[in-house]
C-alpha cells in the first residue's frame, strides 16, 4: 500500500461537508492544506475575489497612465487591451495549483524551486501586497478628501491626507483579519456596486468625453517626441500589464478553497474572466483621463500628475458622492486581496507569528511605505516603478510554476510541500539542501536580465535598457528566458524520479534517488520512504 506520501491529492477520499464558518469567525488556517470539508469555494467566488480585487479606483489610476504617458485615447485604448489580455493570458494558469494542492502558490512552488526555495514566493507576494496595498490607500484616500473637500470644505492639507489614510489601512486590516469569508463577503458587495458606479461614471462624463484625443504624438510633433513613441505604447501596456500579473502570487490563496474535484478549465476560464472584467475600470480610468487632458491638462503634467484632482475637478457636484463611494468600496477590495495573501504566507515564514500576527505586521510595513511614498517621494515614479519589478520578478517565476506543474503532469505530494512550514527537513521536494537550484536558475536569470532591460520612459530604464532602440523588451526577453532555461536545465540535469507522478515526467529526463525522509517536529518517522522508487 503507498505511504501517504505517495498519494496525490486528489486521490484521498473527499469527507463530508461542514457548515461553512461564520462571517465574523477568525480564519485560523495558514498555509496548510485546507481539508476537504472546508473546502466549498466554486470558481465563481475565484471570479468574484480576482475581479472585486481590480474593480477598483486604484487600477482607474493605472489606466489612466497611457494618458500620462502622452498617448491618444485610440493608442492608449489599444494599449490597454494588450497589457490586460496578455495579462490574464499568464495570470490565469495560476489558478490551478489552490485546487490540486490545497495551500497557496509559494507553498506550491515547493516543488519547483525547493523546500527553501518557496521563499521567493513569499517575497513576490510581499513585493505586491505593499505595491497594490499602499496604491489602493494613496488612491481611494486622495479621493475620499477631495469629495469631501468639494462636498463639506474639509481643508486637503496633508493632516487630512494622513488621517484618511490611517483610517483606511485600519478598515483593510480588519477585514485581513476575519480572513477569507469576510474578505469574500466584502468582494461579492464591491464587484456589485462598484460596476454600478463605474457605468455611471459614463453618464457623469459621456457628454464631454471625446475619442479624438490625440495625445503628444501627432503629425506636427517633433522627431524627438515621436521616437518615444514606441517607448511610451509599451511602456504603458506593460503598467496595464502589471495588474493581472500582480494575482500571480495570491490566486492560490482563493482558489485553495474549491475542491479538487471542480473542472481545471472552469478554474482556469474564471481567473481570465476576472481579468477581461477589468476592462470596465481600466476604460473609466483611460477615458476620464483623456477628458482630464483636454478640460484641465495641468492635472496631467507629466512632472506633477494628479488624476484624482483632475477627476474632482471635471466631475458634475452630483458625482462627487459616488466618487467618495467608489474610492471606499473599490479601495477595501484592492487592499484586502493584496494583504490577505501576503499574511497568511509570513505566517509559515515567520513560525512565531500567527497568521493575524504577520497580517498585521506586514499592514504596519505597508503603511510605513504609504507615508514614505506619499509625503517623501515621487508618487508616479514610485508606481511606476514598483510595477515594473513586479512584472520582471514575478513573471519568470509563473513561467517555472506553469512548466513545472506541466512537467509534473499536475501532480504533487502534499506531505512533501508542507515540510517548510512545518519546520522538517527532506521529502521528495528537498532537492539540494531545500533548493533546486534548476528552477532557482531559470526565476533569477530571467528576472536579472528584465530588470536589466526595462526601459519605462521618464520613469525607470535599466542599465541595458536602450540596446533595443528605446523599445522594452524586458517582458517578452524574460519570458523565453525562463522558459527556455528552465526545460533546457531539467533535460541537463535530470530531476529526482520520485519528485513526479506514477505517469512519469513530461518535457523532462529523471533520475532514480532515494527520497530523503522527512524528520522534524510531528514527522513521526519516515514519511517519504527512502528507499522509495515510483514505477518508471
């Protein structure tokens, strides 16, 4: 009979289903695997959370950066339809690993890059959460004291700023406290409402909305000016770009909740729907910047952008209500999705910390940013910039998951993968010393030479990153790094046998090992067989 480490997830036997907790119980689960029971998540509810995170007044702020970057709304139109399709193109395979193994992506990624080497993940995920998290503050609060500057005179100097701000981090980590339910509850309430608002946005500003805008690019601009153009287009697909890829690390998270059992492709179809809904406040952000460009342009003064003044300011006295709500709906879902994740992981990181515990102190560094970057630095470059290390960190390190996972042809050990947050050491997934230095490889080379080659303009260019004529090709170089490193190092190097499933490895040569057992707190003997060999 197998070990219990040799039977994949989906083969344990399903036990009956339990009453789903109370809203305002406090999720006690970390990253260990959700058992079966609990697990009553549909991909409706992955839809709900990964678009109720992006349904927001932050990602209008995003959307409204083809505008800033001196693009007609045509070119930022199309701009935006690459960075959010081929954004949820890479994003929405993701999903997959929360149903198979129960736990969320770093953990996951155990198999991949190592026992140890899941702390990458845990490191992307922080990386986003204070990105996103500080984002959704800055936005939904410069808009909370302008509505209420316009409605009831409040001054909009920078003690206002600061309270609106620590209120709101407050509100978001309360909600990260409860946990999924309650995060669950709020995205269902903001996927509804703030639509409602968005669409009527298009009545508060059809009548001055006009598609002709042509930006800086024209035909009367100068040789200067047009060769950033192609700079300035991908520049700004791949901010767009940035939203999508940003779920990457906290799909898992979600979709660890919905049984093995639920069809892969209607997992997969829900975290790329999620995606293409966001279109609908990417377009509000880019066509109430193109209106902000043509009414008020000194509210998009590349030196001194300002788009939520410059919303307030075009806005009819009636809108300035629904702009308030818009920026406290929005703002508590972006915020929850991003810190909810980055909690739980510190928690297996840190073992001293609970799961509350490391939500809180990760809330605390984030707000730490959120000051620093409001009141210290430049707010645009800091987006700008955070955005792009996301995409260049973060992408090469789905490209190793994705290969893995079909390398691995979806199956994993689930013993194996919970070894580092149980403080034990071996397993099938132990490679060398906890790492495995082939998809370690392929994550850091891949992301080295991105970052090496970005070229944002006016925002961030890396020390290689006017070698293509000005033009960013740090995503697509990244990519086919990784993707081509990763497979090339697992045929060079052949991974552990026991490492993949009965059915053997896919794209990949193995090796016969004996399976280090796993020892440590709770391990109670061997439960990876040394000696064991699966059929080749």
């Amino acid at each position: 009979m197998p070990s219990p480490a040799e039977r994949p997830a989906d083969a344990e036997r399903p036990s009956p289903a339990a009453s789903p907790p109370s809203l305002t119980e406090v999720e006690t689960h970390g990253v260990d695997r959700i058992p079966d029971a609990e697990r009553s998540a549909t991909p409706l509810d992955l839809f709900r959370l990964a678009f109720g995170g992006a349904n927001t007044f932050s990602t209008c702020v995003l959307g409204a950066f083809p505008i800033l970057f001196g693009l007609s709304f045509w070119q930022g139109l199309a701009a935006t339809l690459l960075g959010v399709v081929v954004g949820a193109l890479i994003l929405c395979p993701m999903a997959v690993f929360g149903p198979v193994n129960g736990t969320n992506n770093a953990v996951s990624s155990s198999a991949h890059l190592g026992v140890h080497g899941r702390v990458v993940g845990s490191f992307l995920s922080l990386l986003t959460a204070v990105a996103f998290f500080s984002l959704s503050v800055w936005s939904s609060g410069d808009a909370l004291v302008g509505g209420a500057h316009r409605l009831f005179g409040l001054a909009r100097d920078d003690l206002s700023y600061a309270v609106a701000y620590a209120l709101f981090a407050v509100l978001v980590l309360a909600v990260c406290v409860y946990g999924f339910r309650f995060m669950l509850f709020v995205n269902k309430i903001a996927v509804t409402s703030a639509s409602a608002l968005f669409l009527l946005g298009a009545v508060a500003f059809g009548g001055d909305f006009d598609p002709s805008y042509a930006g800086v690019f024209t035909d009367s601009a100068d040789a200067a000016t047009t060769a950033l153009f192609w700079p300035s287009f991908i520049g700004a697909a791949l901010i767009v770009l940035s939203n999508p890829v940003s779920f990457g690390a906290f799909l898992g998270d979600w979709s660890r909740y919905i049984p093995a059992s639920a069809p892969r492709r209607r997992v997969v179809g829900a975290a790329f729907l999620s995606q293409i809904a966001t279109l609908l406040p990417f377009l509000f952000g880019l066509t109430t910047a193109s209106v902000i460009a043509d009414q008020a342009p000194e509210y998009v003064d590349p030196a001194a952008p300002d788009f939520v003044g410059g919303l307030l300011a075009i806005s009819p006295g009636w809108f300035f209500l629904p702009v308030c709500l818009l920026a406290l709906i929005g703002g508590m879902a972006t915020g929850t999705t991003a810190l909810y994740g980055t909690g739980l992981d510190f928690a297996s990181v840190f073992p001293r910390l609970s799961r509350v515990q490391a939500t809180l102190l990760v809330g605390a560094l984030s707000v730490v940013f959120i000051f620093a970057g409001r009141f210290g630095l430049d707010l645009v470059r800091s987006i700008s910039t955070f955005a792009t290390v996301i995409i260049t960190c973060t992408t090469p390190w789905m490209v190793v998951m994705m290969l893995g996972y079909w390398t691995r042809r979806g199956w994993y050990d689930p013993e194996a993968l919970q070894v580092f947050n149980r403080r034990q050491r071996g397993g099938r997934y132990w490679f060398a010393h906890g790492w495995n230095w082939r998809g370690m490889t392929a994550w850091w080379v891949a992301a080295v030479l991105g970052v090496l080659f970005t070229n944002i303009p006016g925002q961030f260019v890396g020390p290689l990153g006017d070698l293509a004529g000005g033009v960013d090709i740090s995503l697509p170089l990244s990519l086919v790094v990784a993707a081509v490193l990763f497979l090339a190092l697992l045929w060079l190097f052949p991974e552990p046998r026991a490492a993949y499933g009965p059915e053997g490895a896919r794209l990949a040569r193995t090796v016969e090992v004996p399976v280090p057992p796993i020892r440590g707190p709770g391990a109670e003997g061997a439960l990876s067989d040394p000696a064991a060999k699966l059929p080749a």
